[in-house]
C-alpha cells in the first residue's frame, strides 16, 4: 500500500507507465519471426550466433508452455501449502508496522 503522498505519487507513476506498457503490448500485431539469415551475415562469430538460437528456441518453447497452461484452474486447485503463505504475510505485516515506526 502507498502511504503518503510520495509513495502514492510513485505508486500513481508505476501504474501508469504499467498501462502504457500494457497497451503498447496489446496493440502489437502478431510478432514477426527472426530472420536469422540476416543475423548470419551480419554476425562473424558463428558460435555466439548459435548459442544465441539455441537460447531464443528453448525460450520460445518455454514461454508457450507456459502460455497454454491453465494458471486459473492450477490455483483454485491448489488446496495444501497455504500456511506458508498465510505466515509469510503475517511477517510482511509486522515488518510494515515495524518500518512504520522508523
């Protein structure tokens, strides 16, 4: 939570450039592959080339493995490990009141 005018000032700041990030996302037609032709000319060192491939097809892969996982469901059928995150707030809670004190 922003307390203050500072922090919420900030806090204001933070959600607008959030939006703006969102919406230049969003309004993003769909993404062009990589043209690794044009890289191979233009990078001489053949091996950072393909390490360089390498990283951006495992990413991919990744990043749409994650894309088509149901988080929603995975979430509300998450039924054991609360506590930690029940304790874990409680201690946010009172290192808040504690800096609130400072």
């Amino acid at each position: 939570y922003a307390v203050g005018e500072a922090n919420a000032e900030e806090f204001r700041l933070l959600r607008a450039r959030d939006a703006a990030v969102s919406h230049t996302v969003g309004a993003q037609a769909e993404v062009k592959p990589i043209d690794w032709k044009a890289w191979e000319s233009r990078i001489s060192n053949k091996e950072t080339l393909a390490c360089l491939k390498d990283f951006h097809a495992q990413q991919t892969a990744l990043l749409d493995a994650v894309l088509k996982e149901d988080h929603l469901t995975a979430v509300k059928d998450q039924k054991e490990g609360w506590e930690l995150y029940d304790t874990a707030k409680t201690s946010c809670s009172k290192s808040v009141e504690k800096s609130q004190t400072i």
